[in-house]
C-alpha cells in the first residue's frame, strides 16, 4: 500500500507540471503576442507570467517531483518525509489562496465584468482553471504524503 501511496503523490506532481507549464508557456505566447516581449514586467497589458503565482507553482511541482521520484524509488526516511509533507502541506497553502481569491472574486456581487484570475487573464469558471486544478493536485499529494507519515509511527 505505501509503494502505491508513493506512486499516487509522483503523479500527482507531474499531472501538476503538465498541468502548471502548460498554462505557463501558453500565457508566455499571449503575452508575447501582446507586448512583443518576454522581458517586460511593469506596464503590460497583460501581467508577464513571471509575475503569477502559476510561475512559481510550477516551480514548486517540479521540486515536489523531484522528491517524489526519490520518494517513489525508495523509502525516504521519516525525517525527510515529513519535510516532504510539510513542503506539500506550504504548496496546497500557497496554491488554495490563490485559487480561493479566483473563487471569491468570481463569485462576489461586485464582480460586474469579467473577473481576471491569479493568471492575469479574465476567468470564465474559476473551477476550470490552471490554479485550481494545481491547487486540487497539490492537495491530493499532500493527502498521499501526510497518510506515509502516519503509517510511519
């Protein structure tokens, strides 16, 4: 059971890249598209993904698989696995603030016209988004690694 718990939170963070990068290098495109550049952060009509939290997830999914490949080819120990689940634990923080604000903004009576997401572009379903869909990945990891942990004891 723990070697499956170890290949759930593996892919689990790369379902995270795949689903993080992809995003990232389509709004790269846009933004090109727009400013001509990929160097320009202040001014833009759109926001330069270097400046969205989708950049630094995924970051951080790429850092979570890395651990995760060790996790998966063998078994860390309690010490180290417990800093993984607490590495999880800041990502799923850093990921549902963020897909939370989406969430909240979309839904607030205040929201006439149409709602820019963590990304920097207008949102049509904030449930259909790349953060939330990290953000539920990350969470899912975290589940998978915290259920090690407690097996451990």
């Amino acid at each position: 059971m723990d070697k499956s718990l170890r290949q759930l939170i593996t892919l689990a963070t790369f379902a995270g890249i795949i689903v993080a990068w992809v995003h990232i290098i389509k709004q790269f495109i846009l933004f090109y598209g727009y400013e001509g550049t990929i160097t320009k952060v202040t001014d833009c009509i759109i926001p330069n993904p270097v400046t969205t939290p989708c950049f630094y997830g995924g970051f951080g999914f790429i850092l979570a698989f890395i651990i995760a490949i060790k996790l998966w080819r063998k078994d860390l120990s309690k010490k180290a696995l417990t800093w993984f689940t607490l590495y999880l634990a800041a990502g799923t923080i850093f990921a549902w603030y963020n897909a939370g604000k989406d969430i909240i903004n979309f839904y607030s009576p205040k929201a006439a016209g149409a709602v820019i997401g963590c990304s920097g572009v207008a949102i049509s379903n904030p449930f259909t988004t790349a953060c939330f869909a990290g953000a539920s990945l990350f969470l899912l990891a975290f589940i998978f690694s915290l259920i090690l942990v407690l097996r451990k004891k």
